[in-house]
C-alpha cells in the first residue's frame, strides 16, 4: 500500500482530536471526505508504521514516527503545486501559528483556492481538496496543516520554526 496525500489529513485530524474517541463516520464527516475513504486511510497509515491500530475509537498516531515522517520526509513525498493568483485561505508561514512570528513579505502569500476564502495570493494546492472546508471547521488542524504546509514549501527559516512548532504540538497530544 502506498500512502497518500490524504492519510496524513487523516492522521493530523487524529492528532487534534487529541485522546478523544473516533470513528470513521466522524473523520469522514469532519474531513469532507467519504467513510470508505477513512477506513482506507486508516488502514494505509498503520500499514506504514504511521498508526498503532485501526480499530476506531483505539487506533492512535505514533507521533514519534508522524513527526519523522512529517518533518523529514513530506516535503519530497508530496511536493507543493504552486499556481496563479487566486482567493482562498492562507496556509504556511501566512497562517496560524507561523503568521505571528515571521513577517510577511512584500509577495502574495499562499493560500489554499477556497471560494470562501477572504486572502489573495498564490494557489498553493492542499494535500486533499477537502482540506480547505476541514481546516475551517477546526483551528487545531487548521495550524497542524499550515505547518505542514511551511514544511512542504518553506525556506530553511520557516522550515525551522514549524519543525519546533509541530514537534510541541506533537508531544502535547501525547500526553
């Protein structure tokens, strides 16, 4: 099996919720995606050594080798596609929590295309379509997927201050 975009999606979603229970209705419903779609995400990141279990509601990431994976490997395993201008939702160094300490250049910023989105700037595109919709529905995996984003396509500095960022976010939910 290989793993997808979308996988990781569904395991920062996992992560936000932090020890809630889950169930694939629930991550289909909050992700914008269908339940099948779940089960096979689930499957495909425990089959990947992403995730202890894929029993819902017991299944859990292990963040060791999430935060491995995320910050040394996403970037070449799902490189950014860039575009035109475009209005949408801002994402890695131009969102939460990248945004309060790193200036914002003289450059339109990226921004995941989403109609209603209120940000123009260049077409950054997400890891799944649906994440854009996800995102606004929850602020925790809102700043997990802009992060990631910063890990995706930012420069070493930004690249930096996300893998600290996310290696705490990470840790914290594993308490």
């Amino acid at each position: 099996m290989i793993l997808k975009p979308q996988d990781v999606v569904i395991l920062l979603k996992l992560v936000a919720l932090g020890p809630q229970p889950w169930t694939y209705q629930r991550l289909a419903v909050e992700l914008s995606i269908s339940q099948s779609e779940a089960h096979a995400g689930v499957r495909r990141a425990a089959a990947a050594r992403l995730m202890s279990d894929t029993t819902a509601a017991i299944g859990r990431p292990i963040l060791s080798a999430l935060k491995e994976f995320l910050i040394h490997g996403v970037r070449y395993a799902y490189p950014p596609e860039r575009g035109e201008l475009t209005r949408g939702m801002p994402t890695g160094y131009a969102a939460p929590p990248l945004n309060r300490v790193i200036v914002q250049p003289n450059e339109p910023p990226p921004v995941w295309p989403y109609a209603e989105g209120t940000v123009r700037g260049y077409k950054f595109a997400p890891l799944y379509p649906s994440v854009p919709i996800a995102a606004s529905r929850d602020p925790k995996l809102y700043e997990l997927l802009a992060l990631v984003d910063a890990l995706r396509d930012g420069r070493a500095r930004e690249r930096n201050l996300a893998a600290k960022e996310l290696e705490s976010r990470l840790a914290a939910s594993g308490r």
